[in-house]
C-alpha cells in the first residue's frame, strides 16, 4: 500500500511520550498505558532495539501520530523464535476521527499490512474486536468468529451474587485417577496445541505478571500430568469466582472429571469457573464437566469496574493454520486498574 502522506514504521522509544498521548486523547484517557509504563512494557517491550511493538502512522508534514496498531509477539514471553515469533496478537488499534485527507481511511489496513508483512511467517491472531476492526477483520477474508464460554458452578452455592442464574450440574462424578494439584515448579509437559507454550513462557507471562497473581494447577491422571490450567482469582465484594485464562497440554481424556472440579471449586470458595476458548473441540469442555453459557444465564466478564452482563469475545486469525485462543492471549487479561 502506497502512501504519500504518511510514514508507516515502529514506534521508537524516544516517541513513547508521542505515543501515550495519542492513546490518552484519542483511545481512553484512563487507560492502564496512561498510567504505568511498566503495564505498557511488560505487552509492548521496554524498547531494548530502539522500538516498541507498536506500529505507527506518522503524518510527514506535521509529525503528528495517526493511526496505531499495538502487537505482542509470542517471543515476548518465549524466546525460542524472536525473528520469526509463532504468533503475533493484534491489540490496541486506532485511527483518529478527526484527521480528513485522501489518504486517512488507508490507515488501518496501513499499519495492518505493515505488521503482516514484518512477520510473514507469523501467525496473526486478535481477540476482542469492536464492530469496526469486525468489518475489516471479514473484508479481508480472516478467520473470524465468537469465542465459545464455558463455565461450572458451584453446586454448594444457593444464592450467586457474581454469576446469574447459572444451571447446576447434576452429575458431578469424582474420578479417583484424576488429581488437580497447584504447582510450586512448572514440569516440562507435552502440547500439541498452536501456538505451542512451554516452561518459560508461563514463567514470564503468568507466574511474573506485574499486577495479577495467576496460578497454575497441574491437571494429573494416573500420576501423569495431562495439563495445566492457568487460572486467576477474582474477589467481588465477599464472593470469588476462578478464571481458566490459558491452558498447556489437552482437555481430551479427561472426561468424567466434574466432582475433581467440585472439589476444586470448595476449596477456592468460588462460585464458578470460567472459560473463553476457540479452537478446542467442544466435547472436549462438556465431557470435562463444563456447560456452555446459555439462556439467562450471566457470566460476567468486566471486573476493573464490576459489571454483572455478559460479554462476546469475537476473534479473528489469518489463516495459516488453526489456532486455539484462550482469554489470556493478547491483551484480554490486561489490568485496567493498578
């Protein structure tokens, strides 16, 4: 794509004042960027080769910020593949609305494309799309679609205070192979899923967040580890829920196992959990004791403030191959608030 106008490029370090300012203005100005710039390296770098994984459109005449796209790379977290990252996870996109000029509207498929075509090996995966980046998501032929979310309540609870109208499973069967432990060490563990993640990026995405204090729990069959859930403790006036925000391993063989997480629930005092997922076979969620939300049921997903609704997560990818999404890719379980 062409453009006279604009200088489509990173973001250097010495233009993060430039850029934060263009989010406060232009995106939110309570935005969590706007008010930590640790939030903001810990997803875009702290700049170490003279950039952030921010692409901008920068007007040449005036020197003024455009358009942005913010990205975090899987190499972020895992440095197995810095060059060629397994998948690049689109965020913060924006074009300002009060800019007129013939090369404008080019905007955000101009700092798209750049990113693309910086990382043609990537796979491109984003999640929690307005109804804008949707339209352009399907013009451009991207995969694209709305996240299943699955959750289990739990039975001892009467009166839900978080969730609405949850349905209560009646076959909650404990197998006595299975075992859900928190880990302390982080094993090494077969996955099989794409992107893959390994020991290290759990370490340096989870378990060393800046601000959330995510656990993770060691999925046993038989002795075996099977998987591992990434999980986060929410606190609602006196009432808790447990978010499942990213998984290692597979949910399949593992059927039957409602009463483990029963049990799992009791000991956390929570009253549900939860899950955003696409790319795992549904079966997969309901033989493993999850329902899938439906009806008047409301598994809130906005906690920084508290809003009791439900809430679509549309996601879309390029293609290249199939990928399975969890809620904490990209910038889905970000702080807003510190």
């Amino acid at each position: 794509m062409k453009l006279n106008l604009y200088e489509i490029r990173l973001c250097r370090k010495e233009e993060y004042g430039k850029l934060i300012n263009f989010i406060h203005d232009y995106w939110s100005e309570g935005h969590i960027f706007c008010r930590s710039r640790e939030i903001f390296e810990f997803q875009h770098g702290k700049g170490e080769w003279g950039v952030y994984d921010f692409v901008i459109a920068v007007h040449k005449q005036t020197e003024e910020i455009h358009a942005v796209l913010g990205f975090i790379t899987s190499s972020r977290y895992d440095k197995r593949s810095m060059e060629e990252p397994q998948a690049i996870y689109g965020a913060l996109w924006k074009v300002r609305d009060d800019v007129e000029n013939k090369e404008v509207r080019k905007l955000g498929l101009g700092v798209l494309y750049d990113l693309l075509k910086r990382y043609p090996k990537s796979s491109y995966i984003t999640l929690g799309l307005s109804r804008y980046s949707q339209q352009i998501y399907q013009s451009i032929h991207f995969n694209f679609g709305l996240m299943e979310h699955y959750y289990m309540a739990n039975q001892q609870i009467k009166d839900f205070r978080i969730a609405y109208a949850p349905v209560i499973r009646k076959d909650m069967v404990k197998r006595n192979d299975v075992t859900i432990v928190r880990l302390k060490d982080i094993p090494e563990i077969h996955n099989d899923l794409f992107p893959s993640k390994n020991r290290q990026y759990l370490l340096n995405r989870y378990v060393d967040h800046l601000v959330y204090q995510y656990e993770l729990l060691g999925i046993y069959v038989k002795g075996i580890i099977k998987c591992i859930w990434v999980v986060r403790k929410i606190t609602v006036g006196e009432r808790k829920c447990l978010r499942l925000v990213d998984m290692v391993g597979r949910l399949d063989g593992l059927d039957g196992m409602a009463g483990n997480v029963q049990e799992l629930l009791v000991m956390y005092d929570a009253e549900y959990i939860d899950c955003y997922n696409h790319g795992i076979e549904k079966a997969c969620f309901l033989d493993a004791g999850f329902l899938e939300k439906t009806g008047d049921t409301i598994i809130p997903n906005y906690f920084e403030p508290f809003e009791r609704k439900n809430v679509d997560i549309h996601y879309a990818y390029d293609g290249k191959q199939q990928v399975v999404i969890f809620k904490g890719d990209g910038d889905q379980d970000r702080p807003n608030r510190i």
